[in-house]
C-alpha cells in the first residue's frame, strides 16, 4: 500500500531524511519508533505531502504521490493526524468533524454515519458536540483530531505522536481506540511514537530512526527484545 524508495528530504538546506526505503501491505499496523529530533514528524509529513522529497519517491496503492498536492493525496485515501493535533479552536467539535470530511461533502448520508462512527470510539465527542474545540484538554483535543482524520474514511492513516502530553491513563485509552481503528475498521496504519512501550504492544511490526536514517526494523516481539531498542526507548 505504501512505498518509499531512498527518500531523501531536505529543510532550510539542511538534510534531515537520509535514504529511507520502507513498505506498508495493505492491512498492516506498524510503528515508527525514535527520539525527539529523529525526523519521524518530517518523514510522515513527506509521506503526507506537506514536505516534497529531494531525491526518492513515494507510491500509495502503486500511485507516485511525492509530487502530488495534500488534498489529491488525501483525496486518494492517506491521511494524516498531525503532532500538536492543529484542531480549530474557535470551532465546535461538529464542524471540526465536518472539515474532515471535506472529500466527501457531496455526500451527507457518509459523513453522518463516519461521525456516528467517531463517537462509538469517543462518546465524550458526541456529549460535547456544540463545545469550542480550544476549550478541551489536551487528551479530548487528541481525541477530536483523530476523530476528524477518521472522517474521510482513510485507507492509510498516519497517526505523528498521539500519546505526546498526555497522562498515563489517557495514554492507554488512546492505545486501545487505535488498535480497534486498525482491527474493526480495517484501516491500515502507520504509527509514530516516541512512547515505544505503547506502540510495541499494540503494532505487529516497526521500524526504528536515528538522525534521519532507518537504522532497525522488524516483527514488534522481536524489537521489544533488542538491547539497542529497550536500552533507547524502553529504559530496560
């Protein structure tokens, strides 16, 4: 479903993706593993289109997407949930909701069922409907921004560091609604963490970045036992 060939992405001319090469089958769950700084947001933000590759390409369903706009590429089915969620505070949860669904708005029968759907994974959403998105914690504002990537039906969904600020509790509830999007829906998805505990449990395998470079990848059992990896990430 999704495939990078020797990507290499540049910022202010300086080189932060160095020749990554990776492939996500359709129906996988996979993490991407790293520090702060490693360049997994830069990665998922060339994936999504935001940032275009130097050198390399990106194919989404054998379709090459690294010189597409955001909108094409979201309108072909990869989304992405952004780090720092980048909700729209002075709007309502509903119509932060209904921007999410800007590729289907043609069609109103989808889209309030896709909602109805958001809020079986997060009924407090639905509770707070009318509710100003800036007014909500910072677990609810996570909650509201992976709900309105969930609604124009994703096939890939690249979730950037959800747990990031969060508390232990919330931490884990985010963890479980990911993993239900991944089995119940069949959605395919790629996941970024700095929290390698959470998405080791819950992902089937993962790739592992250090300054820009893909430097281990595998099954998530076979992960959780390299030494590199808990001494890095899981503080064993």
């Amino acid at each position: 479903m999704l495939k990078l060939n020797q990507v290499h992405t540049n910022i202010g001319g300086m080189q932060i993706i160095q020749d990554i090469s990776l492939e996500i089958q359709k129906g996988e769950f996979v993490a991407l593993l790293g520090s702060n700084g490693s360049g997994k947001t830069t990665l998922f933000r060339t994936i999504a289109g935001v940032l275009k590759p130097k050198i390399g390409t990106v194919e989404f369903d054998h379709v090459g997407i690294h010189r597409l706009p955001v909108h094409k590429i979201v309108e072909l089915g990869l989304v992405l949930c952004p780090q720092g969620r980048q909700l729209f505070p002075e709007l309502s949860v509903e119509k932060n909701l209904i921007l999410g669904a800007y590729p289907l708005r043609s069609d109103k029968t989808r889209i309030r069922k896709n909602m109805d759907r958001v809020f079986e994974f997060f009924p407090i959403l639905k509770e707070r409907l009318h509710q100003h998105a800036g007014t909500f914690s910072g677990g609810e504002q996570q909650m509201l921004a992976i709900g309105r990537s969930l609604m124009s039906e994703p096939k890939l969904l690249l979730l950037d560091e959800p747990s990031v600020g969060l508390a232990p509790l919330i931490v884990k509830l985010i963890g479980e609604v990911i993993a239900s999007i991944s089995h119940e829906m069949k959605t395919t998805v790629f996941l970024s963490e700095q929290n390698a505990n959470m998405a080791l449990n819950i992902t089937q395998r993962g790739y592992v970045l250090e300054n820009g470079r893909c430097v281990l990848s595998g099954q998530c059992s076979d992960l959780k036992q390299d030494e590199k990896v808990r001494k890095a990430y899981i503080g064993a």
